[in-house]
C-alpha cells in the first residue's frame, strides 16, 4: 500500500480538486476552494522570472475565494498580502484572511456591483500610486493565472475518458473556464466549452437584465475582465439566483455535494447537457463550498424547485435573453460590448441541438 503524500503546506493539500462521478455522463470537479492552485503557479512563476522580489507585498480585489488563495500562496511563499475586499467578503473568510496574515479593506456597501467594482479598482490605483513597490496581480487580466489550470486539466482528461467532453463552469475572471478549455483541447481533444453567467453582468452583454435576487458573488463582472476570451466559449448559460438555488440545494440532495451558489448554478446547466447529450461526458466545476451560504441560499431550501420542471429559453441575440433561465449558442465568437448581435456564426439558439 502506497503511503498517503504528505504536504510541506496546506495550500498543495487542497489546490486540486476531486472528480466524483455523479451519473453514467455526468462528473463534477469539486474544489474546496478554487483559485489555489491557480494562484500557486502565478506566484511561483512570478518569483522564479523576477517580476517580483522575496518579501514583496501582493495586491488584489477580490469578493471572496481569490482573497484566500492569494493569502496562502503569499504564507506559503512568504510574501506579504493586501486585499481590497467587496461587501460579499464575509466574516468567516475576514477573519481567515487577518489571522492568515493579510492585509483587508473593504469599500463601502454600494448599489450595485459595477459600482462595488469601480470603487475597489479606483482603491487599488490609489494604494499603487502611494506605493509602486506593490505588486497587483491582476487576476482579471493577467494571463499568468491560466497557468495554474493546466494540471487540473491533466488530472480532468486522466480521469474522465472514453467519450467526447464538455465542461460546465461559471465565468468570472474567465482563468478557470478559460485555462482548462485550452489545456483540455490539447490533451482530450476538442472539448466543448459552456460558461454559466448571472443576469446583470456585462461580460457576455446582459448588463440590460436585472436579477431580483442577488449577483452571484465571483461570477460575472460590471466591468471588462481582459481574461475573458470569449472566443473560447460554444455556448452560454444565464442563470438566475432562484434557479441557481435550485440547483444548490438538488445537488446536496441528491448527490451530498455541499457547494457554492455557482455550483448551483453549472450543476442546473450540466444536468441538462448530460441528459441532452449521452455520447459525451460532461464535467462541471464546484469552486467552493457551500459555508458562505447557508443563510442566503440554504436556509431556504423549502422554495427550490424541482430541475426535472427547469428549461431554458432558447435565444438567437442578446436583445432576448430573458429570466429565469437563457440558453446561447456562442459559436466561438468574438464579442463587441454592447453590441445585441453577434456574428452570424453565432447566431444559433443554445437548445436547437
């Protein structure tokens, strides 16, 4: 019997995530917390190439699991931390993150998330220009955090074979969905990719569409995020807060799988395509556990619905997407913001297949 590894820091225990098979098509990727892994790889590689120094002080915004990476890779590294947080920042993972070493604000509660945004971008551009010596590791727009998912990629295509594959996972930054898509397509061929997004957010043009629930904390944006490669994206998923609350509280149902809101969310959606589609395996990604959201989503799981009674709406152009639930082929398109239309190629519904 082999000897259990054992790890010289907690981060290398929990970077990767467990692949559990939840139907004969239908697998999850289920991290504890995301971002570690990915994050790891950036600072390792930022060390090695000497962009930044032993001992400097790294920066970011964040709403929440990107702040607790960053504040282990900087323990594990020896590194300094500093996070501008949103108001989703909650007091389990503040005190985390003090007590981890880091240095946290938040901005003020504002009314909306482009606003939230705005203001801890305009936060972190003051704290640089008091301090140049600060590295901001811009997890919206550097490219050095798709690194981090090309072993998680090895580890999906070792362990789900024997069909075509799909992967299933919400868009905020664009480095999960996106790194994967490109190492899968090298080691399992070509692999479909479908983002999930919330109503409300810009980065596949619904800034249009209010949710009377809630943004779903770490997808979806108000602003550019130079990550998103949206022509790496076949089709795309919005989801609303009541049926990604469904989907939550199903998957700790039915499969005891205790996960995040935008789990919630890409289970809904992979479900569906697994059932749709039998010849392809199909793999969705569970960022995080569910602890953050037992009062917001879990504590109200007598008004789930049912998933075999969800469908979406199939739509053709931005100008129709619609609550609760819109589906789109993307077609690997390229994306003009604030544009209704896309390139013909594009021009599919998402349930026509």
């Amino acid at each position: 019997m082999n000897a259990p590894p054992v790890h010289a820091h907690i981060s290398d225990a929990i970077k990767a995530p467990d692949l559990v098979r939840l139907a004969p098509n239908l697998y999850v990727a289920r991290f504890e917390t995301m971002k570690v892994y990915s994050t790891l790889v950036a600072v390792e590689r930022l060390l090695a190439s000497g962009r930044i120094r032993p001992g400097a002080t790294l920066m970011d915004s964040s709403s929440g699991i990107y702040a607790y990476a960053l504040a282990l890779a900087c323990h594990k590294f020896g590194l300094k931390c500093r996070i501008v947080g949103s108001k989703t920042v909650d007091k389990t993972l503040m005190v985390q993150l003090r007590i981890l070493g880091a240095t946290v604000e938040q901005v003020e509660p504002q009314a909306t998330l482009k606003l939230d945004q705005s203001l801890r971008v305009a936060r972190i551009r003051e704290l640089m220009a008091a301090d140049p010596d600060l590295h901001w590791m811009q997890q919206y727009h550097d490219d050095i955090h798709y690194c981090g998912y090309e072993p998680v990629a090895e580890l999906i295509a070792a362990g789900v074979r024997g069909a075509p594959l799909t992967l299933v996972g919400g868009v905020g930054s664009g480095c999960s969905t996106g790194g994967l898509a490109c190492a899968l397509r090298e080691h399992a061929g070509d692999t479909e990719l479908i983002g999930v997004q919330p109503f409300g957010s810009m980065t596949f043009g619904c800034e249009h569409i209010e949710d009377p629930g809630i943004i779903i904390a770490g997808i979806g944006s108000s602003i550019p995020f130079r990550n998103v490669r949206h022509a790496l994206y076949d089709q795309v998923h919005w989801v609303s807060f009541d049926y990604g609350l469904s989907g939550a509280v199903a998957l700790l149902r039915e499969h005891a799988l205790f996960a995040g809101l935008s789990s919630g969310c890409c289970y809904l959606v992979a479900r569906r395509e697994a059932l749709l589609h039998p010849q392809r395996n199909v793999v969705f990604l569970a960022a995080d556990t569910g602890h953050r959201y037992v009062e917001g989503v879990f504590a109200h799981y007598p008004d789930a619905l049912a998933l075999d009674g969800l469908q979406p709406t199939p739509v053709q152009r931005l100008d129709q997407l619609r609550l609760p639930w819109s589906a789109m082929r993307w077609n690997r398109a390229a994306f003009e913001p604030n544009a209704h239309t896309l390139s013909a190629a594009a021009a599919q519904p998402a349930a026509a297949h």
